[in-house]
C-alpha cells in the first residue's frame, strides 16, 4: 500500500510535469487580460483546456463562469453524494502593467496584477491531473472558475446559478488559493483558522448646503465643515465604539467640494471604504455610520443623503478544514513551507460567499519570484506586481491533493 508521503510525492511529480503547459496558459491568460464579469477570451481559453479531459461543462448566463464537474470513478460507490468544489477566480484589473515581462499584458489599461492568471492556470493544471485518476476519486470535484472577484461579486452571481449543487448535490467543502507577489518567501502556504480576509463595505455621503460667497458664510448653508467633521468623527467612532482587539478600519478615499476658493459650495461630498473582522461589528457598523453622519449634518442645521452598501462579507475559514488544508500542505511541500498568519488581511475576497455557504478554508501561496525579496517586492495590484511562475505545479498539486483526499476522508 502506497503511504501518504509517497502519494504526495508522486502527485508533485505530475503536476511538475504540466509545468510547461500550465506556463503557456498562464502567460497567454496574462497577455489578454479581462475585466469584470465579461471574459469571453478568458472563458474560451480554459474551455480549450477542459475540451478533452471529460469534465461536465456549464457555462454562466449572466456572467462567462465555467463550472466544470469531475465525476468519481467506481471508488464513489453507489448512493454516495460526496463532492468537494475548487475555485479559481479568472478576472485582471484595470491598471497599466509596469512589470517588463516578455508576456506583459497587450491590452491598454488592463492587468492581471492580483495573480488570477496564476489561479486559472493551477486549477486548469488540477483539472488535468484530477481526469487522469478519476477512477480513484471517491466523489466529484467541482471545478468553479470565476469571473468578476475583482469588485463584481462574481461568486454570488456563480452561486445563484448553481455552483455549490451543480454536481446534482451540495459539495461537502470547498477550498480557495489566492497568490501573493510579497509577503513571504516563494512557496509559502499561508492560512490561518477562522477570519481570514475582512468585510469590506462602501459609504458614500453627500451634504446638502446652500451655496454663496466665501466672504459671508451666515449667508450661506455651508456643506465643508460638516463633511470635513463627518470625516473626522468616523476615526473617533471607531476608538470610541469598537473594541480595539475586533477592529474596524474606515478610509476616506475620495472627497469632494467646490469649484473656487471664495465660492461655498451648494454639496460636499465623499466616499470611503470600512473593513471589519465579525458579524457583529459588519451588523453595528450597518446602523451607527448613517446615524452620525445624520446626526452631524443635523447639529450643522443642513441634510445628508448616506449611502451604506453592503459589499463582500468576512471571509472565515472552518477549523477542521483549515487543519485538514494545512496537512496537506505540509506533506506536499513539508512543514517548513507552512506559515501560520498571525492576522488576517485587510483586504476582501468574494470567496467568502462561499464559505458562508458550506465548510472550506481560503489560504495564500507566495509567488514572490526566485531571488526577490518578499519584504520589498511589490505587492498585488501594484502596476509591477511579479508573480514568479515557479510555484505552478506546486499550486496545481496542492489543489487536486486537496480534492483527493478530502473526498477520501468521507469513504466509510
């Protein structure tokens, strides 16, 4: 009987021999970036991929998703409604690459500068790897790649239409890998158990003033100093309502007013991002933003018209499935490529619809390039963000092991 080390090992040693072939998708993917929900080229060069590996293709309707289903082989057994669903998120985003590379981007304005290239190339690698032992797999894998993370919602659009019951049951746990271009050393697999990415919701407020002239502002309503004392009392609220060891972070990117130095302007206006850690706060912040935002406008004797919209929510990772991600990880690439985060991130994952749904776990790979230093490279969604193609097997094994022994773990 083959031990799990040798599995492993012998998992590793398929992958690495797709390494030319996952490159060649990953660098063709990264000269065609797309945007958004739309990525019809995208879409047709992963059907190209999937075309003679067997898979049960189904493609979105209000977005180009591919949801590709592997059925197990007489390992399943009859009546067995096991699966388990591996995602890979497909979309670039709107920036002008900056990186050099030979396979730079060719389309003006548009980059694949979080790494999604690398995701849809690994899990088009697991696709291949998967076919050619789906007659060991006690289950069925739920191949789910994505459209429109990058601010799309495309998970909740992939939801709707079936994904987490397209193997004609609900999937019994679903895992996540997003590549980093920094951070740790290349190779590194990172996760931790419970939060791992935060909330992140929108706020956009517009006061509403009366307009004059800046030599007499008792004749006007003036809009300023109440956004500007809306902006402030945010960061109070937040030392002030919120415990410091369950944060929240709200960031002012955009502020607007006026025309002229010595013209008070009829509105102000401005929008940020909040970032929480639980349901609690996301729940808190819903209600007590609006209501200081009104209220300062109010002690101000003018209006504001707020806007809170509910975007992606915290992205938590199950304990038992993120224990199990990590074993297989460590007899993949061995303990000391496992890095436990101390902290989630700040940023937000549309991978959390998901896991609101059923068990998973969402975890990282360093892709930091050989010879770069992780503490300096530049990181996802900077215009020379580098992702080194070195960690492509790696990333194809780790998700097709995930899949095999998890759908294992079920057999009575």
């Amino acid at each position: 009987m083959n031990t799990s080390a040798e599995n492993a090992a012998a998992l590793l040693e398929d992958a690495r021999a797709l390494q030319g072939d996952i490159a060649d998708l990953r660098h063709r993917l990264h000269q065609e970036p797309e945007i958004g929900l739309d990525l019809p080229r995208t879409q047709e060069k992963v059907l190209d991929w999937l075309e003679p590996l067997g898979y049960e293709v189904t493609l979105g309707t209000d977005a180009t998703s591919i949801t590709a289903v592997l059925r197990g082989g007489p390992a399943h057994g009859a009546g067995n409604a096991r699966a388990v669903l591996l995602r890979g998120d497909m979309d670039a985003l709107p920036i002008q690459e900056r990186t050099g590379l030979r396979y730079s981007s060719r389309i003006d304005g548009a980059m694949h500068a979080c790494g999604h290239d690398l995701h849809t190339a690994m899990l088009a690698g697991a696709a291949t790897v998967l076919a050619e032992k789906r007659e060991q797999l006690a289950g069925d894998v739920v191949l789910m790649f994505q459209p429109g993370e990058e601010g799309y919602d495309g998970a909740s659009v992939m939801i709707r239409e079936g994904v987490l019951d397209a193997a004609g049951h609900r999937v019994s746990a679903a895992y996540g890998l997003h590549v980093a271009s920094a951070m740790a050393p290349g190779g590194t697999v990172m996760g931790r158990p419970g939060p791992v990415m935060s909330a992140s919701d929108g706020l956009i407020v517009t006061v509403k003033g009366a307009g004059g002239h800046g030599s007499a502002p008792y004749l006007a309503r003036d809009p300023v100093p109440a956004a500007a004392e809306m902006v402030t009392a945010l960061q109070a609220m937040v030392t002030r309502r919120f415990d410091i060891f369950d944060p929240v972070v709200v960031t002012v990117g955009l502020l607007q007013a006026g025309t002229k130095r010595n013209v008070i302007p009829d509105d102000a206006r401005f929008e940020a991002t909040i970032r929480s850690y639980s349901a609690a706060n996301a729940a808190k912040l819903r209600t007590a933003v609006p209501q200081l935002m009104h209220g300062i406008a109010a002690a101000h004797g003018l209006e504001a018209e707020v806007t809170y919209l509910d975007e992606y929510p915290v992205t938590v990772n199950d304990d038992a499935e993120t224990a199990f991600f990590r074993q297989q990880a460590e007899e993949l690439f061995g303990t000391a490529r496992y890095l436990d985060m101390a902290s989630p991130l700040a940023g937000s994952e549309d991978f959390s619809r998901v896991l609101a749904e059923v068990p998973g776990s969402f975890h990282f790979l360093s892709a930091v390039p050989e010879g770069e230093d992780p503490a300096t490279a530049p990181f996802n969604h900077s215009a020379e963000a580098v992702f080194g193609d070195q960690i492509l097997a790696d990333g194809t094994a780790l998700y097709a092991r995930l899949a095999i022994e998890r759908l294992a773990k079920e057999t009575p």
